[in-house]
C-alpha cells in the first residue's frame, strides 16, 4: 500500500530526465485520482488503491519516454483557456500568447474585423481572440481532418461561435479576395532536414504541424507571398517563426509589399513573432 505521498515521490524518480518530474508526477496522479493539486497536498497521507497504482504507473511509463504530459492528460491550457488536445494537434505553447496578445492589441480599435487564422490545429490561438472579440468574424483554416475535429470540440466547449473552421492548404479555401483585415498564423518552420531523434521533446508531435522545407522556411514563404490578395488596404499579417528566421521574414515581407514591419520577442528573448502592414 502507497499513500500519495509516496506515490508521487516514486513517479518523480521514475522521470528523471523530466525537468519537471515533480510537478509532472503530481499532475498525473491528479488526473488518476479525479482532483486537483490543491486537494492533493491536502490528503498527501491517504492510501491509494492497486487500480490507482497500477493505472498511475501506465501513464508514467508514457511520460518517462517523452509522450508530453498535454497527451496523457488530454489538456492544456493557454491563457487561462482550458483546450483538449491529442496527438493531432501541435501541444499550445507559452511563446505563442506573444502572438495572440499581438492580435488582439492591434485589433482593440475596431472590434468589428475580419480574421483569417492558417493552420489552426487546436483552435487555440483562434478561441483565445474570439473569446475576447466577440463581435470580429475569424476564419481559421486547417489541413487535418483530424485537427479540425479538435478545434470544433474546443469551440463548442468554450462557447465560441464566431469562428468558423475550413478544411483545406493555407488560402485554397478562401474566395474572397481582400477581405480579412488580419492574417496570423503559426505555421510549421522547423527544418525538415534536422535529425528528429535529438528532438524527443517535440517527437510525439504531429510533423505536418511541425515541419517545413527550404530549411523550415517553405510555408512561411508561401503564406507571406499570397497573403496580399486576401486581405484588405493596410491589412496586417502576424507570424510566429522560428529564433533565427526573423530577419528572413521581414525580408520577404518587404519583397511583398508589406512596411511597419516589426519583430516582437518571446520570454527567452528570441526573436518569435513579425508583423508587417500591407502598403495599399
């Protein structure tokens, strides 16, 4: 017999090659458990039983392989929204609230706006402006069924109903021409060439989401070029990229059309998110 206490300790020393082995044993256990970590410190002593051991364990085993903790909980949150995610969306990441806090700060003057959101996966970065823009239309495309799946049970969990999603490859859903007042997205720009066994933190992630040819550079090329179609006079588009791709993408905004172009950095300092303005 194992009280929490023990258990918790035993699962930390099972994860250790987690930088968070603690917090992550802890978590686990509370979804085994069905409570949060406040009721968990408060019954540290209480014994836990064989099932709840047994099925503890499994999800340890999971973690201790590199499976992030976001799949085995089925959850995640993002600024303060609570998303279901699984392996067919990318896990929402804390550098990617740099971008949606951009969004919404350059759409806080007209609340009225047209957003076109590419690769929504989750629907976390579209979810998180609707909710505090209620009354602006978004679009948000995405290739996988299965993601879509993902982000419409995300939106009908949260009550969202000013997003409408479209299956498809970055524009090719879209007929309106110069239309959306914004384009934001987080597209895949890891390089494809990279060996994927060093990255054991991101392995479990789908590749459609992660990966990109010409260096990682590929999609965010492709969305910048034909972004100037759809959106409006003096349309803003926001990308998130990769530490080192910053000066490439405001070079091939400039080559677009596209001036006030500004790079916005992340918690770590590193260059994470660039938006340009459409001249005309």
């Amino acid at each position: 017999m194992l009280t929490i206490k023990k258990l918790i300790k035993n699962g930390a020393l099972e994860l250790s090659n987690s930088q968070s082995a603690q917090l992550d044993s802890e978590l686990l256990l509370c979804s085994i458990l069905q409570m949060d970590r406040e009721q968990l410190y408060c019954r540290l002593n209480e014994i836990t039983t064989d099932k709840q051991i047994s099925s503890f364990f499994e999800l340890i085993k999971k973690r201790s392989i590199g499976v992030p903790v976001a799949y085995l909980l089925n959850h995640k949150e993002f600024r303060s929204l609570n998303f279901f995610v699984d392996q067919s969306v990318l896990v929402p990441r804390p550098e990617t609230e740099i971008l949606v806090d951009l969004a919404l700060e350059e759409s806080k003057t007209s609340s009225r706006i047209n957003i076109l959101e590419l690769g929504t996966g989750s629907g976390n970065i579209a979810a998180s402006i609707a909710k505090e823009r209620p009354e602006a239309l978004i679009v948000a495309i995405e290739l996988s069924r299965d993601a879509i799946r993902v982000a419409q049970k995300n939106l009908n969990d949260l009550t969202i109903t000013n997003v409408n999603l479209c299956v498809g490859d970055w524009f090719s859903p879209i007929g309106m021409e110069n239309f959306f007042h914004m384009v934001i997205s987080n597209p895949p720009y890891v390089s494809n060439t990279i060996d994927k066994s060093l990255s054991d933190s991101i392995r479990f992630e789908p590749n459609i989401s992660l990966y990109s040819r010409n260096k990682g550079f590929f999609d965010l090329e492709k969305i910048i070029s034909k972004a100037p179609r759809f959106l409006t006079r003096k349309g803003k588009i926001l990308l998130e990229h990769g530490e080192t791709q910053a000066g490439l993408v405001r070079s091939h905004l400039k080559k677009n059309g596209f001036n006030r172009i500004n790079t916005f950095r992340d918690l770590n300092k590193s260059e994470r998110v660039t938006i340009g303005w459409q001249k005309y």
